[in-house]
C-alpha cells in the first residue's frame, strides 16, 4: 500500500487572513505554495479539469485550518485557476453554462474554498458585480454553499467591528460598504431577515452611538448599505423588520450631535428605497 504524505497545513485566523488581504500582499515571500487563490489568471485550457482530475502529477488537495478549527480542502492550483477564467468570463448571457462548469469542477468538499473565494476574492472587492454574484448562487442552487457564503460575509463583516475602535481606514470604510450590501443581496433581497444571532442591526446602532461619531458613522455605513438591497419583496420598507430600524436611523438622524455625514448616509437610503425622511 502507497502511504501518501499529508500536505502542509497552514493556520490563520479570520483577523489574520482578512487583514493580509486588505494590506495588499506586502510580503510575497512569505507565501506558501498552498495558497488558497493563485496569484495569476491562467490562460483557458478547455482539457484543464479533466487533466487535473486524471493526471497522476497532478497537486494533492491541501488543508488551511481556521480559528474555529474549520478545515477548507483547497483544490489543485489547476482547478483553482478553472474557477477563476469562468467566474472572470461570467455574463448574464452566459450564466448558466458557466455554472454548470463550476458545478463540475466543484465537488461537496471543496465547497469552503469556493465559499471563502467568492467572499474574499470577488465579492469584497467587487461591488459592482454583487448582483452577477448573487445570481451565480441561485444557478448553482447549494444550500451549504449559501450558508457558508453567508456565514463568511457575516464573519468577516465582524472582524471589521471589532477592529475599528476609534477612526477607521478609508480602505475598511469602503470594504464594510461592500460587505452590507452583499450581505443584504444574500438575505434581504431574497426575502431572508437577518437573524440577531447573526448581526444585531439596532443594538449595533444603538451601541455605536456611546462610543463616538466615527464608530457610529462605520456602523451606519454597513446598516444602511445592508437596507438598500429591500426595495422590494416581503422585507420592503414597509415591512416590520425593516421599519423597526428603519425608524431606529431616524431617530438618529435628529439627535443634535449626529454628524453631517452620518445624516447624508440616511438621506442616501430614504432615496434609494423611495420613502420619506420622518424628522418631525
């Protein structure tokens, strides 16, 4: 009997890996070679995943143990490099086929990895494509999938909290932005309210309040980025859910002490979802 070698593993936290992350891979050397993303787009190759399934050279799956004692099974660099041409080649048009390719590639799992690729990789960075993304679960149509893109969003979405104590970075304003709104594409958007277990969005305000307008301002930004996604749908303005902290913003935006720039990002979401400010 051939004894395999077990691959290297790599431990990292959440706070760890996100932070890598956002400081722009400032040391490249220090990377090992089970990376869970490969650094560079390789050229198509339509015989790739089947190479990479059959050929005897090609690389063992590797293990990245978390915090939480998660373990992602990465995929070869070949497949990794799959996924990344046809999410990169994604279109409405082309939807479909290219879910069914991933589905493919793919197996039960690998399913973390994909998770914590289209979370970190793509969605944080990517706002304008969030609605593509959102698109690409409902084709794939995997509930673990989804529960672990969800729980990644949320996960990492708390990082930043619990990091910006005092004046957040431009770049962790920008990246809670994004996270909310994905978060609210994934939940509010198909008709799923956000669990308190989950995110506290009123306790989340509320707390953010006492302990000063930079934190309060961080807070807002992911709250009101999370809401502009329930324009329509069962959790709409006018829904309970979101009426409660809906009215929880207002009565921030009349407190004396509010900042102009907490007010301009209630003002904002008044006219995305098409209601009117209630100062009175």
């Amino acid at each position: 009997m051939v004894r395999l070698t077990p691959p290297t593993r790599r431990l990292a936290t959440d706070e760890q890996t996100i932070s890598e992350t956002d400081s722009g891979e400032k040391k490249n050397n220090s990377r090992s070679q089970d990376t869970i993303i490969c650094e560079q787009t390789p050229k198509p190759d339509p015989t790739i995943a089947a190479v990479a399934d059959a050929s005897p050279k090609s690389e063992p799956p590797t293990i990245a143990a978390t915090v939480d004692d998660d373990k992602i099974i990465v995929p070869s660099k070949a497949v990794q490099g799959e996924i990344r041409y046809l999410i990169n080649s994604l279109s409405k048009t082309n939807l479909e086929t290219k879910c069914n390719a991933i589905k493919l590639l793919i197996p039960e799992e690998h399913l973390p990895w994909l998770s914590r690729y289209i979370v970190l990789k793509r969605v944080r960075h990517e706002y304008n494509f969030h609605d593509l993304y959102s698109r690409v679960l409902n084709c794939l149509n995997n509930k673990r999938l989804n529960s672990m893109v969800l729980s990644d969003t949320i996960k990492k979405i708390k990082i930043l909290l619990r990091r910006n104590v005092g004046i957040p970075s431009v770049a962790d304003k920008w990246l809670i932005k994004n996270l909310g709104h994905w978060l609210g594409m994934i939940t509010l958007a198909q008709n799923k309210p956000i669990s308190k277990d989950d995110i506290a969005l009123e306790d989340l305000l509320n707390e953010a309040r006492e302990k000063g307008s930079e934190e309060l301002l961080f807070v807002v930004q992911l709250v009101t980025n999370i809401l502009g996604s329930c324009s329509e749908g069962d959790l709409g303005p006018d829904s309970p859910w979101t009426a409660s902290i809906i009215n929880c913003l207002f009565e921030l935006y009349k407190k004396p002490n509010t900042t102009l720039q907490v007010q301009v990002e209630i003002e904002k979401l008044c006219k995305a979802l098409n209601i009117k400010l209630k100062i009175n």
